[in-house]
C-alpha cells in the first residue's frame, strides 16, 4: 500500500497537518493499515523534495504547519484515479512460500499444515464478518458516513481475500490426494539452474505468464 | 454455559455390512448450546449431512448418543420421534421445501397444526415467527409469488414456530444470490443470538463465518474446530477501529 499516493488524494481535498493526515487516513480505511506520525512526516518530507506538496507560508492558530498539493502532486494523485493498480509485481505472501517449501521438505505433515492454517483463516473469517455485521448495521443506520462505508468496503475485501484463501487451501488438499495416490520421483536440484533460477519470484511469474 | 440443546456423544453412523460397510461418521461428540450457531464443513462424503440428519432424529445413530434438550432420542419409538421433530427441531433445506398451494402463514402454521394446535392459535404463532424473521407482510402470499429469499425467510419462520430452538439448516443459501444469502445467514444469526441452537451445514467459508464455532469433518470424524469466537469488544481492539 502506498502511504504517499494515500496522503496526497487526501491533500487533493484541503490542506492537513500531519497528525490530521494520520488520522483521516485511519479513519477512511478502518484502521486496518495504522500509520504512525513519524512514517507521516517522512513521507511529507519525501513528497515535498520531490515538488509534489509544499508547506502553507503561515501555519495555522495553533501553531501547526499545514501542508498542500502542488500541482504536479495533483498530476500525480489524478493518474493513480485514472491508473489501475500493478498487479504485476507478486507480493511475497508467506503463505504460499510456506506451503511450496512444505510440499518439497521431507517429514513436513503438509495436509496437517493446510488443516492448521484453515482453521485460523476461518477464525479470522468469522471475526471479520461479524464486524461486517456492527459496520453493515451503522453504515445503514441514520448517522452513517462515507467512512462507514469505506470501512465497510475494507472489510469485505478482506472477507473475500480470507474466502480465497480457504479456497486456496481446498485446492491445495484436493491436489495433494491426487498426488499422494500417483507414484512419482523426488524432483532432483538442477545444478545447471542460477539460484535466480529457482527462487519463489521466478516460480510465481511464470506462473502467471 | 446452559445447558446444550443438543448434544451428540460418541456417535457413530455405519451403512450396509462386511465388505461394502461404509462408515459415515465415526465418534463425532458435539454440544450446541442456546445462543450458538455452529457450521460444519468438509469435502463431499465427509459426513455432514448424515451428522445433520442425525442431529435432528431423521436417522439413527449405529452407536452412541443423540439428545435434544436432554432426551435421549435413540430411546424414543417413531410417533414419539415424529412429535420431537415437529416440536423441538426445525429443518431449512437449499430448496425451501414450501408447500405450493399454502399461503406463507399456512406453511409456518402447519407443523403446530398437524400436532393439534387450533388453526386460530397456529395462524397467531405463524405470524409472530414471520415478524421476527422479517416478512410478515409475505403471510397471505403463495410461495409462487416470492423471491428465492422470501421463501428462504419463510422457510427459517416455519423452522422455528411453536417452541422450537434447534434450527437445523442444509446449504440454505445455495440457490440465492450472494446479497440475498447474506439476508438469510443474517436472519438465522438473529435467532441464535436470540436464544435458539443452529446448525449449519456449508460449503462456503463465507456462510461458515456467521457460526460462532466451525466443526471440520473428514471421513467422518472431526479433524477441527475452530473454538469459540472473542469478544466483540476484542475485535474492535484488534481491529483499530
């Protein structure tokens, strides 16, 4: 997640000082990804060497320095609107490093270690959807805001993140009963391959091309 | 904790016999207490139906015990074990199961009305159950003239009109959309949290995360739970918001 492109939509609306960016920015999406004030005005600070926000010439009456887009930040905010999000660059997710290293080390009880993370993604899950069920009732309810439902939109994401998950997880044990029912050799290490080569990165792009 | 409205002791379901024996379930144990709503998965032929079915007395456990508010229904004989189910254990299964030519008020009252309950009284009992799930304004309706929700609806109401609060539930939003099945799980969720006992037999990790506790079948044993949830004041802690 870029804190940089989230700081600057958030300038798009009206100047902030720091700690007010830091809490807008927690209020918009749950709180779900908190910010501490520091890693706030290392990103100030970053934006505003490369011209895209500047400090008000005056702060305000309670001494604090207020911060705005130039416009080349503004440039930068509207492409990440109009831009979609790179997918291309596959995140390394523990999860799929852990079970690929799990199917290919000997003595690891692989199907005890899908069980064992299902179980704590359901639990997640249920969690998750019972906040779902206190935000859906206060997004509908009178005092609803736009931060409710961007709260609300959060969450889901994460419910369908954890029900792809399990999927995965499914998938995973399907596949591996498959696979215990057909005899077949160990893979060998290829001595001829660059440890580039191998490495998870590799894996998963060509996965995907 | 109360009491559990229903309790499963080492219970164990095996089909035919010698070579073509088949074990179902194999020494499944499970409470569920008023105010709880548990879900269990597992893949195809993992046994959840038949612990469904056996939960709500329409099969007979090889071995072990079944009780519903205490009553041991193994020792029961078939008039008494039909007039468990009508009382005490409501059923919702994917395809509602509603009576075509019965308004929704009369598809809620007929299980009261077939154990000697007035018409008056069933109709009253019928409509406060479709208040509390929603649609009263359905209760003059024909199945026909429903969405697949509204049915749905209906269906939970005649699960749990009369006194009845073990819900047991089959992939009851299989066939709605995923809005509409929200609406569902919602409902049941309410009367759990109201004071009924739900099973629910799912699929989906999405429908299973309504449940308070998911139960992990394979081959007919339980390989998982997930435990209790935390409080909600914790999930709000650990959510930052």
């Amino acid at each position: 997640m870029s804190v940089k492109l989230g700081l600057l939509a958030l300038l798009a609306e009206s100047s902030m000082y720091g700690a007010q960016l830091r809490v807008e920015f927690e209020a918009r999406t749950g709180g779900t990804w908190p910010l501490n004030v520091g890693q706030v005005y290392t990103t100030l600070a970053r934006l505003e060497r490369d011209g895209m926000v500047a400090q008000d010439p005056q702060a305000d009456e309670d001494g604090r320095i207020l911060y705005h887009l130039t416009p080349l930040g503004l440039e930068e905010v509207t492409s990440w609107w109009t831009t979609p999000v790179d997918r291309d660059e596959t995140p390394r997710d523990e999860l799929v490093i852990k079970l690929a290293l799990a199917v290919t080390t000997p003595g690891v009880d692989v199907p005890a270690v899908v069980q064992t993370q299902r179980t704590a993604t359901l639990r997640h899950l249920r969690d998750l959807t019972r906040l779902k069920m206190q935000a859906s009732d206060q997004q509908a309810s009178v005092s609803g805001t736009s931060n409710d439902l961007a709260w609300l939109l959060v969450l889901e994401n994460l419910i369908f993140a954890g029900e792809s998950e399990i999927r995965w997880l499914d998938h995973v044990e399907a596949r591996l009963g498959v696979e215990a029912a057909r005899p077949r050799r160990a893979a060998a290490p290829d001595p001829s391959a660059g440890a580039t080569e191998t490495s998870f990165d590799t894996i998963i792009k060509g996965a995907q091309q | 904790m109360n009491e559990p409205i229903l309790r499963m002791v080492d219970v164990t379901r095996t089909h035919g016999d010698g070579e073509t024996q088949v074990h179902a379930l194999r020494g499944v144990s499970l409470d569920v207490h008023p105010g709880e709503l548990v879900a269990v998965m597992g893949p195809s032929g993992s046994g959840k139906s038949t612990l469904l079915n056996l939960a709500g007395g329409l099969d007979k456990a090889t071995s072990g015990s079944v009780f519903i508010e205490g009553d041991e229904i193994g020792s029961l004989n078939a008039n008494q074990l039909a007039s468990m189910r009508r009382r005490r254990v409501g059923f919702v299964f994917q395809d509602f199961n509603l009576i075509p030519s019965l308004t929704a008020s009369e598809n809620v009252s007929l299980p009261l009305e077939l154990d000697g309950v007035s018409v008056r009284e069933g109709r009253r009992a019928a409509h406060l159950v479709l208040e509390l799930v929603g649609v009263l304004e359905l209760a003059d309706r024909y199945p026909d003239k429903m969405s697949g929700g509204q049915q749905q609806r209906v269906a939970i109401a005649r699960a749990l009109v009369g006194d009845r609060r073990l819900v047991m539930a089959d992939e009851p939003t299989g066939a709605l959309d995923s809005q509409t099945g929200e609406g569902v799980l919602r409902v049941l969720r309410e009367r759990c949290d109201a004071g009924a006992a739900g099973l629910l037999v799912t699929h989906e990790a999405r429908h299973a995360a309504w449940a308070d506790r998911v139960v992990f079948l394979r081959d007919g044993v339980v390989v998982d739970t997930t435990g209790s949830p935390a409080a909600a004041e914790d999930l709000l802690v650990g959510s930052g918001h």
